[in-house]
C-alpha cells in the first residue's frame, strides 16, 4: 500500500484533533477533564506539542547559519556571471520586500487578531503566557529602535549571539563569512565549502526528519487548543488564512504579472499557462527544492529561457527566493501580535518586515520549513516561540499556497533576465504565429 504524503497526513491529524479536541471542550463541560493516568489529556497534548517545537527551536542555528554560508560563498564562486547575478539579486530582494508590505498592508487593514475589537489571545488559548510581561520586552521599541537593529546585526560575542537566538546578528556573520570565504586560496577555501555543505546537508536531512513527526505535533498543538476553546478558535484563524490568500494573490497574480508585462515585454496569461506544470507541482509537493527539477524543465520547454540562465537562476531562487515564505512569515507575526493586544510600533513593524526578509533567504525549500523563520522573528520582536502552535490549523494549506507563490516568483525572474539578456523567449510580446 502506499504511504501517504506528509500534507495528507497533516490533513488527517487535523481532523482526528478537532473531533478529538472537541470531544474533550464537551467532557470538560459537562464535569472533570479527562484523564489518563492521572494526567489530563489536554496536558498530554500539550507536551506534545512542545516537544515538536523544540525541535523546530533545536535547529534554527545551525540550520540557518549553514543556509546563509553556503548560499553566499556558492554565489560567489558563480560570479563569473556578474551582471546576471546583480540583476538576479536585485530583483529577488525587491519583490520580496513588495510581497511582505503587501501582507503587513492587508494584517493591518483587516486585523484579523482582533474579535469584536477585542484580543483574539483568549479564544486562541495564548494566555498562558503573561502578557504584561510580553510588553516589558517590546516596551520601548520604537523608531528609535530601528538604529538598534543594526546594532544587533554586530554583536560583540557571536557564540552569546547564537545561545539567546539573537538572530539578526548570526544572518549578518554568516553573510560575512560566505563573502569572505570566497577571498580565499583555493586550497583553503574548497574544504572550508565542502564542511558547510555538508553541514547544510546534514541539518536538511534533520529538518526533513523533524517535519515526518509534523502530524503528531500538529495533532498535540491543534487537540490541545480546541480541548481549551472548541472551535470558537477557527474564527480569527479562518479570517488570518484567508487574509493571507488574498495577499499572496495579490503578489502573484498583479505585482508578478505586471513586472512580466512592463520589464520582460512578456504575456503574462502565455506565462501563466506555460508555468501551470511547475506551479502544480509545487503545490502538492509544498516544496520549492523538490519542484526545482520540474520547474527548470519547464522553463526551458515551455516558455524558452536557456539553460544557462536557468540554471544559475533557478537554483539560487530556491534558496533565496521566497515571495510567499516571507509574505507569510510577516503576517503570522504581526497576526499573533495582534492576538496579544499589542500594539506594534512602527520601530517593531519595520523589524518585522527586515527580520522576515533575511530569514526568508534562510528558509530550507522543505514543507512547512517557514514555522522554524516565524519564530526567529517572534523572538526578534520579544514575542513567546510556542505561539505558533496555533498557526498549524492552516498551515498546511496555506503552505501549499505560498510554496505555489515561491516557484511562480523564481519563474517570473529568470524570464525577466532572460529578456533582459537579450533572448528570445516562446511567449514575449510580439511573437507571430509563424514564429511560434
């Protein structure tokens, strides 16, 4: 019989939690919570669930530092393609800026954190952590505080750095030292590539195992949640996810499609319906590196961008390209920070916004590999990590999503710079039928 792919299998502890959680708010009601052994389930769940987010918090580290690294030295030994590479970046860098101001324009338009103009904590079973204490962290913080950002991009102890999560300066070091690594002998500079390659590997290969106990965690996070609250808790979730949807709608299907039509002189429906087999692909899979084959062939066959150009393009857009990771990654923050009744600075709001574009670079190309960059941001913004237990109802659906959006991005790209180089792509504006 065959196995079941992890989003199905998430799908079904989804379910198994809310006729479980549901069942448990109904005993609850109706006397003592159950127990087994003496332990409420409700604990049980819980511990659960923590124990997968540990995990998740175990390898943010290394996981992120090795990404950076290699991806910044591999760029470099690729820089005999300068021009396509500053093009390539460039673009990168700006259309994951629109989409995460695209997702904090609409989180904060909606507020989907807020039920009757009242904190949606309490429905989502977030007050167990004290409040009052999350704004001690984040009081103060404000534009003044933007200056301070880049101060603790330069932390003075780079191993205290990573012991307190202070994220922003491990992303700036380890930027740094893939740069410089390039500037090195060869002799000295191709072991030093391969140690952190093989460390990127390695802590992918984790990753990947990690996320095989997802259903169990997610059953722990979301049965625990719904014992609490019942399914009053889907309100402000079903608001959230489907601001979300329309956000990345609105990156993919107007911001992308314009720059294909105005830079690229490209029709972006032609686009559209040539890209179809990757998009659907990455959608299923929700992972961009698994797509990444398809989507270079795709682009080759279909749309007509050379292999020179796709390969380099592709492959880096894989690993720093995430339109949709980085749009999420912003309003989850923000969401759960609405949730808590806080209210956001425009000093934490652009921390927000710069966190979650340098952590998107970051993020591996695996399912639900986002969870581990929304709680570095949460905790770059003084926010407790085990909140984003309640962002797993949805997640998965919305990772197939943003996953869609992220090969989409990285499609759009190349062709923009194959125009840009001057190639003849199968769909450019102009084409005849007898040059089709």
């Amino acid at each position: 019989m065959k196995k079941l792919s992890l989003h199905w299998q998430i799908l079904i502890a989804l379910a198994l939690a809310a006729v479980v959680g549901s069942i448990l708010k109904q005993g609850s009601a109706n006397g003592p919570p159950d127990a087994f052994l003496g332990i409420a389930y409700i604990t049980i769940f819980e511990y659960i669930g923590n124990l997968f987010l540990n995990a998740l918090k175990m390898i943010i580290v290394p996981l992120i530092v090795s990404s950076i690294i290699v991806g910044v030295a591999g760029m470099g030994v690729s820089m005999n393609l300068r021009s396509i590479g500053i093009r390539t970046l460039s673009f990168y860098a700006a259309t994951t800026l629109l989409a995460i101001l695209i997702g904090l324009s609409l989180i904060n338009l909606v507020s989907p954190g807020y039920v009757n103009g009242q904190p949606a904590g309490e429905l989502l079973a977030l007050n167990d952590h004290d409040v009052v204490v999350i704004e001690q962290r984040i009081e103060g913080r404000g534009i003044g505080d933007v200056a301070g950002i880049f101060t603790r991009m330069v932390p003075p102890n780079i191993i205290k750095a990573a012991a307190e999560g202070q994220m922003l300066g491990l992303i700036f070091f380890a930027i740094l030292f893939g740069y410089f690594m390039t500037k090195l002998p060869v002799d000295l500079k191709d072991p030093l590539f391969r140690f952190w390659s093989a460390t990127f590997q390695v802590m992918m290969s984790m990753t990947e195992w990690i996320m095989r106990f997802a259903p169990i965690g997610v059953f722990g996070l979301v049965a625990g949640v719904i014992a609490k609250t019942g399914f009053v808790a889907v309100r402000p979730l079903a608001i959230f996810s489907l601001t979300v949807f329309v956000a990345l709608c609105a990156h993919a299907l107007i911001v992308l499609p314009l720059l294909l039509r105005l830079i690229a002189k490209v029709n972006p429906l032609s686009m559209l319906k040539a890209a179809s087999p990757a998009l659907l692909t990455g959608f299923s899979t929700a992972s961009s590196s698994a797509t990444l084959p398809v989507t270079m062939r795709v682009l080759e066959k279909n749309v007509g961008v050379s292999s020179g150009i796709s390969s380099f393009v592709l492959p880096l857009g894989a690993t720093v390209n995430m339109n949709g990771t980085a749009l999420y990654e912003c309003a989850a923050a923000m969401f759960l920070a609405q949730a808590y009744g806080l209210e956001l600075s425009f000093g934490i709001q652009f921390t927000i916004v710069v966190v979650a574009l340098l952590t998107s670079i970051g993020v591996a190309g695996v399912p639900s590999a986002s969870l581990v960059a929304i709680a570095i941001i949460l905790g770059s913004i003084g926010l407790p990590v085990e909140a984003i237990g309640v962002l797993m109802v949805f997640d998965r659906l919305l990772d197939m999503c943003r996953t869609s959006v992220n090969v989409w991005g990285d499609m759009v790209c190349a062709t923009i710079i194959s125009r840009l180089s001057g190639e003849q792509t199968k769909i450019h504006i102009g084409l005849t039928g007898k040059d089709r």
